[in-house]
C-alpha cells in the first residue's frame, strides 16, 4: 500500500491537523516509510501465535460503582475560551 | 413450563406506483446502564444536573488521565446478554471510535467494535394479534455516551454540557428481521421490559437513557426469504440509518416515511444512496446528515489505555443464577396458573412491579377474578389520578380481601366497585368496612321477598303487563335492587322475580 497525497491530505483532515500543501509530499513519504516497516514486520510468520497486549500479565484494573468525582465546575471550564452560564460555548454547530 | 406458540407475522407491504414493496429493518438500541457513576471514571450519572457538574477530569479529557473500568457496567451489561439469551464473551476489549465533535472532547468515543462483550441472542416480540417475531440480536457492546449540545440558547454559540460525557451505554444491535413500523416499535418495547426486569436500563426514553438507531431498507416480495436462507446482503436493498430517535411513535413514521421515499427513487429509476438522516417529526420527513459522511472513516483502533476485559465463567454463572423471572416466562406461568387470556398475561406482565402485585393478590384466591380487578378497576384507577403501580393506596392485601367478599357472595359486584373506592380513598381492612357500613349482600330471601311484595302491591298495572311480557321482569329486578341499596343478591331477586310473576 501507498500514501498518494490525496491520501496524506484526507488524513491530516480527519485528524484536524493543518498541512499546507507544499508540506504534504514530505509527509506522504514519511507515511510510507513508516508503512514499508510495518509491512515488513507483517513477513513475520505468527501462525498460531496469541496476540500480545502487554509484557507483564496485567489485568485491566476495575472499579466500583461509586461517586468519587465531579462538582469541579469551575475547573472543568477554567481552560475554556469561552463559557457561559457553566456551559462550554463554542461556535454553532448545527445538523 | 407451558411454552407459548405463536404463528409468524406478515411483513409489512407498502404498495408503490408500479409493484408492491417490503420493508426490511433492522435497529441500533442504544441503552444506558443503571450505574451510580460512570463507565470510566467516578463523576455522577444523575439526570439533570447543573451543566458540567457531573465531570472528572478523565470525561472532561484533560492530558494524563486515564480510564478505569466500572465493574458494575461490565456487570449490568452480561447481565442484559443473559437476559437476552446471549453468548457471553470471556475475552472482550476496547476500541477508540475516533471523530470530531464539541461535545467528545477525547475526540474518540471508547467502544468495543472488534470484541463485543455480548454475542449472538435473540427476543421474541408479541405483536398482540397472536402473532409473534423472533428477532435475533448480533451483538451488545459497551461504550461511552458523548455530551449533551444545545443549539438554541444563543444565535451564534453552541453550548456543550459534559454531564452525560462517559455514561456506559448498551449498544444492542438486532439483525435485519423485523418487517414492519409496527414490529420496530413493538421490539424496542420489548427490549425496555426485559431490561427493567433486570434492572440494567431504565428505559427512560423521554431522558434520553434509551434511544434507537433504525436502518431501513426495501424489497421485492420474496428477496427477503432468499437473504434469510443464504444471509447474504445483496438479496437486500441499500439501506439508510435514521439516528438518535427517542419515542415509539417517531420510530414507526420515521420508518414508514423513509420506505416511502426509498420507493418513490427506486421506482424513478434511482439508485439509493446508503446515508445516514435524520427524522423530523414537525415536517414528517427523513433528511440526509451529509455532515456525518465524512465523519464516517472512524480509524478505529484498540485503545491502549485498556487491558483487554477479561471475566471468568464463574462470575457469569453467578450473575445468571441472580437473575429474575423475566417476561416470557412470568407470562407463560401467569397463563398456566391462573388460566389468564394470553392479553391479560401481557398486560399484567408488561411492568415487574405489576406482575408482583397481581401475584400477590391471586396468590390462593380465583387468579381470574383477581386479574379483572387488578387490570380494570386498580389500573383504571391509578391512571385517573397518575399514579403508579408501587404508590396505589390499595395494597394487594386489601384487594385481595375485597376479591374474597365476592368470591364469598358477601358482596355483590356492584357494592365491590364502591368499596373499592372507599378503601381506595380512606384505606381500612375491606370486611370490617362491610361490616361496619351494613354492605353486606342480602341473600335473605325473608327481605327480599318482603320489599318485591310491597312493589307488587304498589305497582298492579306494572304486573299485569310484565305478566303479559315477560321482558318487563327487569322492571321489578331493578326496583328490589333499589329498594335494597343494591344490597340484594342479584341472583335471588330474579329468582324471586320470576317466580312471583309465574303466580
């Protein structure tokens, strides 16, 4: 597989990351070298081989049913540009 | 165990200008979990809260937080699985759902699209007219809700309230095999009685805590048989996905107006386009969200913040051991121990709480008798002042009474409904009222006959034409009843009647 610059421009999109289009080549190659690893490590042969998701045998950590956390209104909106009435306010955004 | 049969439904035909049409539906239900705090993190799930209240700095996405799983959730939703018939999977994990939008502030939606904690199920749906469908379940998972916008508050603003931001939610995702607007609705009524047997939703749909995704599709007459023995798609339409609807009766027009629109394209010689749209109940219309097309190439990938979910076979037989008598079987029983009608089953098995009261109330008495009473006179009753079933003044005990001074002919039927609404209104133990406000049923035929042969006397013109036309007894029943405030044994008086007219 190969990373045209279409491709490379509909990612950054996805990602809202501003590329301008002089810089997209460069990245579109950069995407394909990192491709060209990856396709390498798929040459390995895992037949019959259990996925791997962590060095150590973790269990994923769990946790009751319990209020613990919240009511921190005023630091939840102290980062935001704009907010009102303990709303976020953002630029409209309508269907 | 009697097991209920019931004959298969026929599937909706929309007729079109050139030939007839059929619908092919399949839904997206999404459901929130009864938890007290949320799926990944400790802030609060409660409804209608100051905005941004119910926010940890894990929902708010602040750098460096992370996500810790709320066993409770994981619990409540293998609990809904069983309930549902449904393979449980050991091993699950999850996925980040990546899209932009004010009120993600991830900027992915942590979901289980790969490893579904739930697997294949299944939910049979009465249609009322002994008819039923059995609709198979592909698949329930996890994930989290995403906050709250509100358009309308300002000309140029959009506000974001992060409450609802990380609530587990239950995606319970149905095959296409329901047929019809009517099967749609009758299946998400369903799947909310099941669920508040368990406990896991409350199906609040007003609140938002159930919602459905519906796709909708047209086909010839016959194409549908040949996707079902083959389970392959292309005997099937193009299908488009109408989002986010709340309310049973939206979800049937939404259903019926887009298989109109679908035909009327296809019928021109179009092609449909496979979209997502939106219902709109002012103008009766489906509409394309053209803004969630691009959206769309989600770039899911495990989440790395999460071990993959591992349970173990014990934890699951436990919650199944816990579970509750659920519908089909509570109305099969209820049908076979109490000779109800399949109806009166249902109506009686349609809530937990109303099931345990009627329960309750037939348990050792005439289980018919206690049904009539419980669905006409106590229900009725509740609805008139708006109440519910677990605030009725009337506890099953004192309905149980009543029921036992008319199956005892203390009481007529009659003198029943006005002391139901006295022990309704001013509470008491229903014989001593009778006793204490002389309500018991004359059976005396000494009283009676005494106040038939005084009306005989008053009324001689009367008797000699019920003499002549038997019909005209009717007269001389009503006349004793009221001369006995209705205390009368019914069945003496006409007895009676009779009899002293044949003199």
């Amino acid at each position: 597989m190969s990373i045209d610059q279409n491709t490379a421009a509909k990612v950054a999109k996805l990602a809202r990351i501003k590329v301008e289009d002089d810089a997209l080549p460069a990245l579109a190659s950069e995407f394909n070298t990192i491709l060209g690893f990856i396709e390498q490590l798929n040459e390995v042969d895992v037949e019959g081989v259990e996925p791997m998701v962590s060095v150590t045998p973790l269990r994923l950590k769990r946790r009751q049913d319990v209020v613990t956390d919240g009511n921190q209104q005023d630091k939840v909106l102290s980062n935001a540009p704009d907010a009102r009435e303990g709303f976020f306010a953002v630029p409209k955004v309508v269907e | 165990m009697l097991d209920l049969t019931y004959d298969m439904p026929k599937p909706k035909i929309i007729a079109g200008a050139k030939h007839d049409w059929e619908l092919v539906i399949g839904l997206e239900v999404h459901a929130q979990v009864s938890s007290n705090a949320k799926l990944f993190s400790g802030a609060s799930t409660a409804f209608g809260a100051e905005p941004n209240s119910n926010v940890s700095f894990v929902d708010a996405a602040m750098p460096g937080m992370l996500p810790v799983i709320n066993e409770y959730c994981v619990e409540q939703a293998v609990r809904t699985g069983l309930g549902l018939k449904a393979d449980i999977n050991l091993v699950s994990a999850f996925d980040r759902k990546n899209y932009f939008y004010p009120d993600l502030p991830q900027g992915y939606q942590i979901s289980q699209l790969y490893h579904p904690i739930v697997g294949e199920g299944e939910v049979l749906v009465e249609l009322g007219d002994g008819t039923a469908r059995q609709v198979r379940i592909e698949r329930i998972h996890l994930e989290q809700d995403a906050g709250k916008s509100i358009h309308d508050m300002d000309p140029h603003m959009s506000f974001v309230d992060l409450n609802r931001t990380g609530v587990a939610l239950m995606e319970i995702v149905s095959r296409p095999d329901i047929r019809g607007p009517e099967e749609a609705a009758a299946y998400v009524t369903k799947l909310r009685q099941i669920l508040r047997y368990l406990g896991t939703c409350d199906g609040n749909m007003q609140n938002g805590n159930m919602r459905a995704d519906v796709n909708v599709s047209i086909c010839l007459p016959g194409a549908y048989e040949k996707y079902q023995e083959t389970q392959d798609f292309s005997h099937l339409g193009t299908r488009c996905e109408i989002k986010n609807m709340n309310s049973m009766r939206f979800i049937q027009a939404a259903i019926e107006i887009e298989a109109r629109r679908q035909i009327a394209i296809v019928e021109a010689g179009g092609k449909v386009d496979q979209e997502t749209r939106l219902y709109d109940p002012d103008k009766n219309e489906t509409r394309s969200m053209r803004s969630k097309e691009e959206a769309h190439d989600y770039r899911y990938f495990p989440d790395p913040d999460l071990m993959p979910l591992e349970i173990e076979q014990g934890w699951v037989d436990d919650i199944q051991a816990s579970l509750p008598e659920l519908p089909d079987e509570k109305k099969s029983r209820f049908i076979n121990d109490f000779s109800l009608s399949d109806y009166d089953a249902s109506v009686l098995t349609a809530e937990a709480e109303s099931a345990e009261y009627f329960e309750s109330v037939a348990e050792g008495r005439d289980g018919k008798l206690a049904a009539n009473w419980v669905i006409n006179e106590l229900f009725g009753r509740l609805k008139k002042d708006d109440l519910d079933i677990t605030d009725s003044p009337v506890s099953p005990a004192q309905l149980g009474g009543i029921i036992e001074l008319i199956s005892a002919e203390t009481i007529s039927g009659k003198i029943a409904k006005d002391l139901f609404e006295i022990v309704f209104n001013e509470g008491g133990d229903p014989a001593v009222i009778v006793e204490e406000r002389g309500m018991k049923q004359v059976t005396d035929t000494g009283a009676i006959e005494a106040a038939l042969d005084q009306i005989i006397a008053d009324n001689p013109a009367q008797v000699e034409k019920a003499k002549v036309n038997p019909k005209l007894a009717g007269w001389f029943v009503g006349q004793v009843m009221k001369a006995t405030g209705g205390k009368a044994n019914p069945k003496a008086v006409n007895q009676l009647v009779a009899q002293k007219l044949a003199q």
